[in-house]
C-alpha cells in the first residue's frame, strides 16, 4: 500500500466517523426547535436505515472538495450530512417492493423488513426533508446566497430530473430496454446526480468561481459514470456476501447494463480511463487534489 493510498483510506474512515458523528446527533428523539415531537418508531426506522455503517463517500467527496479549495471544514460536514441523508433516503425507497424489492442493506434487513412499508416510506420522505432542514438552519455556518445555492443545486439532483427521475427511468427499463444512449442518461441521472453534486457542493461551500465549480462538477460526472459502472460490473462478477446485498438482479430482470452491451474486459478498461480523465480534471490544483484523485481511483478499482 502505498503513503498516499493509505493516506486516503485514512481520511476515508474519519469522515465516515465524523459523519456518522453528526447524523447520529441529529437524529435523536428529543424535538428541534418548532419541531412538535419525534415519534419513536418514525426516529428509529430513519436511524436504521442511515446509520448502519457504509463508506459515506458522497460527504467525503463534499468535505474533500470544501477543502481543497480552502473552505469552512464544519459547515462542509453539516452539508455533508445533509447529502448522505438524501442518499439514505434513496436507499430506503428503492428497497421497497414496489421499486426494487430488495430485502438486504448493507448485510442487514431493510428498513421495510425491520420495519413495515408505511414505516419506511415514512422514514424516506423524513430524511429527504430534513436534509434541507439542515442546510438552512442556523448552526450550518455559511451566507444565505450559499445555502440558496446549495438547496437549488441538491433539490435539482435529487428530483425528476436527476436521481429519482433516474429512478423511474430505471423502472421503466425493466419493461422496454433502453439503448446505449439511454443506459448513460438513466446512469447519469440515478446514481451520477448526487455525486456531481457532492463534488460542485464542496466549491458552492467554498464559495469557489464559478471556473471551479464547473471543474469539480465535471470531475463528478466522471466520477458518477465509473461509479455505476463499477458498480454494474460487481453485479456480475461479486456475491451478495461481499456487497451486503443481493447480486445478479439486473441480469434475473433482462435490465441492460453498459457491462452486458460491451462485457467485462471493455468495463475494466473504461474504468481505468474514467479514473485517469477525472483525476486529470483536478491537476490545476496540484498536491491540493490528490486525496480527490486518489477518490476517482478507489471508485474506479472498488470491490464493494
């Protein structure tokens, strides 16, 4: 392993920790400020299904890039929790049985087998709302012109035309198989939207030009492509041991995959070129960039 390999891994498990920190915090029982109350089941299905362990990679992306470019390290964490509670969000419908029915998460029940379906569905649209809630509120130290633009951009990925109209896009492919184009748009939208956002989050937190922050969303739309991609190929090649969910469903389900137009050695290889292109993208910002870079490798070379 070498010293920057290790130095990634490293700031990779204390963000995780620092993430999970604050979420952990935020999501106690006891009422915000003009919060009525907290029902208890409501509380501990949202904790099950955001607080069961994970890489927190999207935050770690976001705090990543609030810092190579020289901004607030604690209202960088705050946003950063606010993204992974979006992303937990996601988690928990797309395991419903109405979308992808799934009963494993991360090697535990899913919030609609631990819970109930209603609950979870709960638990979801709890989480989606109260990531904005934390982008807003007071204790997220930043200009209301940079919450304004943060709460656009993330509203934007998060919605019909990003992730959750990736969503549907993805149902719909079940039924009519999309062609190449299609595969790259649904993938963009899915899985690619919030980790765009993650990287131009970290310029919007810094407070970046906008020639920044058109660089680290490009990076992020790279990034987001070898993500699902990497991810398409462990649906192949893993086990459900190793993901800590169920393989081998897009194949059970004749879903077209960029890997089962062009096979495994073209992933492997586009892969390698994805990682090489995006972390090309942060070179103007030398040493600064080399934890991000060393991010897009990690992505690229994942094998859970």
């Amino acid at each position: 392993m070498t010293d920057a390999t290790d130095q990634f891994e490293t700031r990779l498990r204390q963000s995780a920790t620092e993430t999970e920190a604050l979420l952990t915090s935020l999501l106690s029982e006891a009422p915000l400020p003009d919060e009525i109350g907290r029902p208890q089941n409501l509380m501990a299905a949202m904790r099950h299904g955001s607080l069961n362990g994970g890489k927190r990679l999207r935050p770690f992306l976001l705090r990543q890039a609030t810092e190579m470019l020289g901004g607030p390290k604690d209202a960088a964490l705050r946003v950063g929790v606010a993204l992974e509670c979006i992303h937990c969000y996601s988690l928990i419908h797309d395991d419903l049985p109405a979308m992808d029915d799934d009963d494993l998460r991360r090697g535990q029940p899913t919030v609609h087998k631990a819970f109930d379906e209603a609950t979870a569905i709960l638990a979801g649209d709890s989480l989606l709302t109260f990531a904005f809630d934390i982008i807003a509120a007071p204790e997220t130290e930043l200009a209301d012109r940079l919450k304004t633009e943060l709460v656009l951009a993330l509203a934007r990925a998060a919605g019909a035309g990003g992730m959750a109209g990736g969503q549907a896009l993805d149902l719909a492919a079940e039924k009519v198989a999309p062609d190449e184009a299609g595969i790259v748009t649904l993938q963009a939208m899915k899985t690619g939207a919030l980790l765009r956002f993650a990287c131009e989050g970290g310029a919007i937190v810094a407070g970046a030009t906008a020639d920044d922050r058109q660089r680290l969303r490009a990076f992020g739309e790279k990034i987001g492509l070898a993500f699902q991609l990497a991810d398409d190929l462990l649906d192949v090649t893993s086990d459900a041991t190793t993901m800590g969910k169920a393989t081998g469903k897009d194949a059970a389900r004749g879903k077209g995959t960029l890997v089962s137009l062009h096979g495994t050695a073209w992933a492997e290889q586009q892969l390698d070129t994805l990682a090489k292109e995006a972390s090309a993208l942060l070179e103007p910002y030398g040493t600064k960039a080399a934890i991000l870079q060393q991010a897009a490798r990690f992505i690229a070379d994942r094998t859970s």
